[in-house]
C-alpha cells in the first residue's frame, strides 16, 4: 500500500460509548449475598431477569436468603457461588475482604469479578474513608486474584433501596473501573439492567480508592438529609 492509498483510507467511526454488550444470559454471583448490600444487589438483578446466585460462607444462610428473595435466586456457599457464576460481584465487608478472597483465590481464576466493598471506619464523628496498603479494595482484589479480571462498581447504592419492592425505579449512575475497557463494558451493561441505573466507565483500578471513599461523604448527606442519596454524572 502506497501513502497515498493509507491516506485514501476512511478510519473506522469511533465506538457509541453506550453501545454494550448483551449481558442477560450471564450467571451473576453475589458473595455476601446474605448482607444488605449483596441482597439487595441479587433482588434487583435478579427482578431485571438476570440469572443469580447468593453466596455465603453457610450455605444454609444462602438458601434461606435466597428463598425469601424468591425470584429464581439460588444460595450456595461462597465457592460454589464463585464456581457457578460467569460474573461475581464482591460485596462482603471490608473485615473479611481479604480472607474471603484469598480462600477463593482457585475458584475465582478467569472470573469477572466486581468489587463493591468501601473501606470505612466509623468514630463518634460519623464514617471516614481507610486507605488500605494497596490503595483500595479494588486493588487489593486485584493483588490477592491474579488470575481473575478484577473490576470496581456498585458502590453507591443505597441497601434500603435496593431492597425495597415498592421503589420500580434506582436513578443513579453506576461507576465502573478497571484495566480492561471490554470487562467494563459488561458490567456497565449489568449496572443498566436495572430501572433507571445507567453504567459508566470511570477510569481504572488506581482511581478506585476515591471512588469507595465518596461513600464517607454519601453517608453524611443521608444522615443531614434524612435521605438515601446516590450519585448522578451530568453532560453525558
């Protein structure tokens, strides 16, 4: 190919960035499935039609849950839940974080595994962000499962909410970060299965500890306000 023919070349359009993947027949696992984040979590996508599975250390505790969510949702215990699922959403405490990983460390490998959990501490003050030694969950995610594809998102969502059967509508924007722009998308095409939840790309893992630290801040607005506050991005 001559120059003149490589500058004759159209380029290709550039990518709808809202242009995702189909998501609806993945398996979404829900580790700490029994809290109010991860129940939460399960009920919606679960409501949106998604496949779920509820992870917990019992299994028992899992099957209880998952039987009065209803909905199709199955409970397994943590490594049957990770086995099972194509995508695994971590929302257990910050406390048990890294322990729960690294005993998943086998069933995780070459899973998409979202991380929600925010380092928080809570003093006579209200709630103040942690900074763990990686950086944030999302990396210390990253650290302790090499083999898996480790993202960062729902992190700003209000249990409450999540959890109530009344409330058809969650309008709030879903942050996603990661390394690679490809397991972002899915997860932002799982974040808008839900009614009025849009996901957005956010930047990747190194950005991720001001994400999880923001939720310090929502708290605080929640409790002045009397409020289940979340977050909405403008101008796109």
């Amino acid at each position: 190919m001559t120059s003149h023919d490589a500058a004759a070349t159209p380029k290709p359009a550039p990518k709808d960035p809202w242009e995702l993947p189909d998501v609806s027949g993945l398996v979404v696992g829900v580790l700490g499935g029994t809290g109010d984040q991860g129940r939460g979590l399960a009920y919606r996508l679960a409501r949106a039609g998604q496949q779920v599975i509820i992870g917990s250390r019992a299994a028992e505790r899992a099957e209880t849950a998952a039987g009065e969510l209803g909905l199709g949702i199955r409970g397994l215990d943590n490594a049957g839940c990770s086995r099972e699922s194509d995508i695994v959403i971590v929302a257990v405490p910050w406390e048990g974080h890294a322990k729960t990983l690294t005993a998943l460390r086998t069933e995780l490998a070459g899973k998409l595994v979202v991380d929600c959990v925010n380092p928080l501490g809570f003093d006579k003050r209200g709630a103040f962000a942690l900074v763990p030694e990686e950086g944030s969950a999302a990396q210390q995610a990253a650290a302790l499962l090499p083999e898996s594809r480790v993202t960062a998102a729902f992190h700003h969502l209000s249990a409450v909410l999540l959890q109530d059967p009344a409330i058809t509508e969650i309008e709030t924007d879903v942050m996603v970060l990661g390394e690679d722009r490809a397991d972002c998308e899915i997860v932002q095409a799982l974040a808008g299965r839900i009614p009025g939840m849009r996901g957005v790309f956010a930047g990747r893992l190194r950005n991720a500890h001001q994400v999880e630290s923001l939720v310090a801040n929502l708290i605080s607005v929640n409790r002045r306000y009397k409020a289940h506050a979340g977050v909405r991005l403008t101008d796109i």
